[in-house]
C-alpha cells in the first residue's frame, strides 16, 4: 500500500473515533482537502501534519506510527511496541553516549 493512501485511511480512522466531522478541520484545511487526503490523493506537508494533528488531539508522531503500521499490515499494538522497543535502545544508547549534544 503507498504511504498516501495508509496516511489517508489512518487519519480517517481517527477521525471517525474522535467523532471529528471533515468540518471541524476548517481552520486548518478545506474540506476538499480532508476529503483528498482520505482517499490517498494528497499528503500532508509537515506543516499540515503538525495542524491535523492538533485537531485531532495526537501527536504527529502517533499519526506517523499508525501510518506506518498500516503500511506494512501490521496492528497497532504491534507497531507500538515496536516503537516502545526502539525509544528504550535509543534512550539506552543516548544516557551510555559520553558524547552530549546541546541544542539551544
């Protein structure tokens, strides 16, 4: 399945669950846009995903996860605790790393 259409059937679900209607996405989006976007015929820019996101009340990371679960057929519990893996050797390496980065 192409990206587009998993990111399309994902954001659906989601807002199908949090009882959104295509209408209250009108101060980020238009509804052709949200009607494109369901369908796979459109992606988000990061820009717009970070907006999609916050209506919907997840992150841009969930939507990510879920995306990508739905790319590979995989369910969801599955793609989180394969994310929950990957965050816990991350962590792991990032507090073994003698190496800090500062970011200001």
């Amino acid at each position: 399945m192409e990206l587009k259409e998993a990111f399309g059937r994902v954001f659906l679900r989601l807002r199908l669950r949090k009882g959104l209607s295509q209408e209250d996405f009108h101060d980020v989006a238009t509804d052709r846009y949200i009607r494109n976007l369901e369908k796979g015929r459109a992606s988000p820019t990061v820009e717009m995903l970070f907006a999609l996101s916050d209506v919907l009340c997840v992150s841009p990371a969930m939507l990510m996860v879920l995306t990508n679960a739905e790319v590979d057929g995989a369910s969801e519990t599955k793609a989180f605790r394969a994310l929950a893996l990957e965050l816990s050797a991350y962590l792991d390496k990032a507090n073994d790393s003698s190496t800090t980065v500062n970011i200001d």
